[in-house]
C-alpha cells in the first residue's frame, strides 16, 4: 500500500511518562504504517527540559508559528517531588504555560462522543465545546486579610503620577479584600479565538458573563466580543450559516442543561475552569476529551486533555499490565494531521485523520475498550483490553 504523503512538516512535541508510551504505540501501530510521516520532533520529555535548561520548549513553540500545526504529548510539570525524582536543575515551568506565552491563544476542549458512553445529561446529543480564556482574572489575582476597621481602596497610578480611587469598602471588623486584573489586548485575542474556531468547526459561539452585575469588568469583555464581531466575523458567520449569542452566564448555564449541545462555549477564566469539569464529567470521561490551543494567528497545538497518567506508569515500569485509554492522545494526532491536510490542500490526510477516528469510536463501539471506559459503559460484557492490545485493535479496524 502507497503511504500517504505529506508537504508541510507538523510538529511533533514528545511527553512523559504513561502517555509517552503511548505515542510511541500510536505511532508504530497507527501512524506510520499508513502516513509517510513529515514532522519535526521536539523532545518534551523532563529529562530533556532538563539538559536544554527548557529550551526545547521555546524552539517547539516557535517551530509551532513556523508550521502552523502540533501535536503534542502529555508533560510532567515539575513540582517539589519531581525536583528530587528527575534531579532537575530548576523547577522548570509548565511546558503548556510556556507554549501559551509564546503563541498567545485560547485552549478549547471538547468532548469525543461514542455509543455505549452515555452523557449523564440525557438530552446531550452532540459535543458542547468549551472554549476556556487562560490569562488573568482570580488566577492573577492579589488578596488581602483585612484585620479590622478600616477603609479598603483600588488605587490606579498612572505613568504621570496622578491618581484614580475607587472605594472597595469601609471596614467596621475584619474581613477580606481581592484585586485582579485583565488586558483588553488578552480579551481580544481571547474573542478572535473563538470567532476563527467557530468559522472553523462551523458551530455557534455562545459567550457569557455576569456583565449585569459587573458593569465594568464584564461588561468589558461583552463589548470587546461584540465590537470585533461587528466589525470583522459578521458577514463570515452569515456565509458560514452561524450565530454568536451573548447572554448573561446564569441563563447560559440553563440553556445549557436544557440544550442537545453542537456549540462552542466561550468562557472567562474561572467559569472556563470549573465549567470544564462539569461537561467533561457528564460527558464521561477526562480520557475521551480533545484539547486544542488555537492561537489568534491561526496556528494550532493539539494534545489530550488529561495528564501523564503517572500512576499507570509506575505500575508499567514494575512490569504490571496497564489499561490506559489512548483516544485523546490518538485524536490530538488526527486532530493535527487533519488541520495539516486542509492547510495544504492534502485531502488524502485529512480523509486518513476521519478514518482513524473512526477506527477508535468503531472499536470501542463494537464493546472493545479501556478499563476506564468499560467501568462506565452501557455496552453490555465489554471486552477489557490492555494499553497496548487497544491500538492494536484499532489498527485493526484502520487497516479494513
Ligand atoms: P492525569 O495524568 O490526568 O491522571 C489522573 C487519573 O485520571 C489517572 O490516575 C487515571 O485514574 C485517570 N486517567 C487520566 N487519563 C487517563 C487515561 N488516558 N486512561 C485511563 N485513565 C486516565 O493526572 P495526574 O496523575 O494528576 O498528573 C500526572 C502528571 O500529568 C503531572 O505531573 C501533571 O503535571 C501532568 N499533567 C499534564 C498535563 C498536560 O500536559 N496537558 C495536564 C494535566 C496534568 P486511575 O488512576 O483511577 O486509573
Ligand atoms: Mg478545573
């Protein structure tokens, strides 16, 4: 059989643990045999943040505006544990924060949806897409215990020294005060994230917050989405056959729970944060939940939305059988050779990115599948399969 071939590069950003395993199973069983793969590897491994003192990562963000398109593994980011595990130089940063900084964009999560999972929400047919804003708000916050009576203010200095107070409140006893920030130059770019995803899955954007309440905050990030919808995405949606809808976050959640899903959901920082965890739960599962990083100049970093699977990876490095679900590292992969394809006008790749996708929802479909999943699934009798033996079976269905 002819391989499949590609023109452009995709980078490829290798990972830790459990799931570097798996990409290398992946790659063996799933992606060379059929695609005569173009990519330029970056190791993402610790052990080589490590020896590069983390420049891999910054080359492999830059590689990744050079491109347009990666894929990328699961990374450890280092905590005091780690320190003393990998013997590290420095705590090095989060890969992903790092990868952020560098192409500026907006993390996009949604849901891999198969017969046999069943959302715990009944009339979800289709994926509700979260698209979670990642700079500022209580996450770079600062706080204050206030000890007792006394005044709390918001002072701006401006560069010419003058300046502007806001009173927070007259304290009577003690109690507790917080200040954060955002930048309209994030908010933009947040908002023109969204828009191109929208165009780009061709679903409805939703976006909310509590702009009744907060008429300064908020109510910024309402008129910034609706001032650069107004003036650059109005006539792309129309030709496009797609709506953007603001409403106030309480109503969103509502209609939420009462919609069939088939939107992308724009959220701030922190409900982005916690409403991610609630749709990927009633989804069923972190393991079946796709994750991409679309950057406002249009290039894209695909990975898996869960973790390194570090308890799975010590079982395995004790040579005990692991059952780890590699469909939304497998997804990052299509994902990546999808965008790839329709970059470069390679309509073979993006037809092999649909077909391996199939081939993981057909297996799990026919009752073959990961603990994790068989643990929840209405597929009655469910054959468990191991890490490895899942791909295989995959590759199976691939091969047909
Ligand atoms: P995790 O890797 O997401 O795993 C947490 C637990 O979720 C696992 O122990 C497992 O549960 C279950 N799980 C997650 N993915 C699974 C899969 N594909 N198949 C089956 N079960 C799965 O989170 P963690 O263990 O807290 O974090 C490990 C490392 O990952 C950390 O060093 C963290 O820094 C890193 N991390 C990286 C990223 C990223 O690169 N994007 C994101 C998050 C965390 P059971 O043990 O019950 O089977
Ligand atoms: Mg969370």
């Amino acid at each position: 059989m002819e391989k499949i071939k590609m023109t452009t590069p995709i980078v490829e950003m290798d990972g830790d643990e459990m799931t570097r395993i798996l990409w290398q199973y992946i790659k063996e069983d799933l992606i060379l045999p059929f695609v005569d793969l173009n990519s330029e590897y970056y190791d993402l491994g610790l052990e080589n943040r490590n020896a590069t003192n983390d420049q891999v990562t910054i080359d492999s963000a830059n590689a990744t505006k050079k491109y347009g398109v990666a894929v990328k593994c699961a990374t450890i980011t280092p905590n005091a544990a780690r320190m003393t595990e990998y013997n590290l130089k420095e705590m090095w940063k989060s890969p992903n924060g790092t990868i952020r900084a560098i192409l500026d964009g907006t993390v996009f999560r949604a849901p891999i949806i198969v017969k046999g999972i069943e959302p715990l929400v009944k009339n979800w047919k289709k994926p509700i897409v979260i698209a979670r804003h990642a700079y500022g708000d209580v996450y770079k916050g600062s706080e204050m215990k206030i000890p007792g009576a006394g005044k709390a203010e918001i002072v701006y200095t401006a560069e010419d020294g003058s300046e502007t107070r806001e009173l927070i409140h007259n304290f009577k006893g003690a109690g507790i005060v917080q200040g954060m920030h955002n930048l309209n130059s994030s908010i933009e770019s947040f908002a023109r994230s969204c828009f191109n995803y929208a165009l780009d899955i061709k679903q409805d954007l939703w976006f909310a917050t509590k702009d009744t309440i907060s008429k300064k905050y908020d109510h910024t990030f309402k008129d910034i989405f609706a001032e650069i919808f107004e003036k650059e995405y109005k006539d792309k949606f129309e030709a496009a056959g797609i709506e953007y809808f603001y409403t106030l976050i309480d109503d969103a959640v509502a209609r939420v729970m009462r919609s069939e899903g088939g939107y992308i959901w724009a959220c701030k920082n922190y409900d982005g944060d916690v409403m991610s965890d609630m749709v990927a739960t009633a989804f069923g599962s972190l393991a079946m939940m796709t994750s991409v990083l679309v950057s406002p100049d249009g290039y894209y970093e695909y990975e898996a939305a869960h973790g390194t699977v570090q308890r799975h990876y010590y079982n395995h490095l004790k040579g005990l059988e692991t059952s780890t679900n590699s469909v939304a590292t497998i997804f990052a992969w299509s994902g990546a050779l999808r965008k790839r394809g329709e970059l470069d006008g390679n309509s073979e790749l993006m037809a092999f990115a649909d077909k391996l996708e199939k081939a993981c929802i057909d297996t799990i479909e026919s009752g073959k599948m990961t603990k994790d999943l068989a643990l929840i699934t209405t597929i009655p009798n469910p054959t468990v399969l191991n890490s490895r033996d899942f791909i295989k079976a995959i590759a199976e269905n691939l091969a047909k």
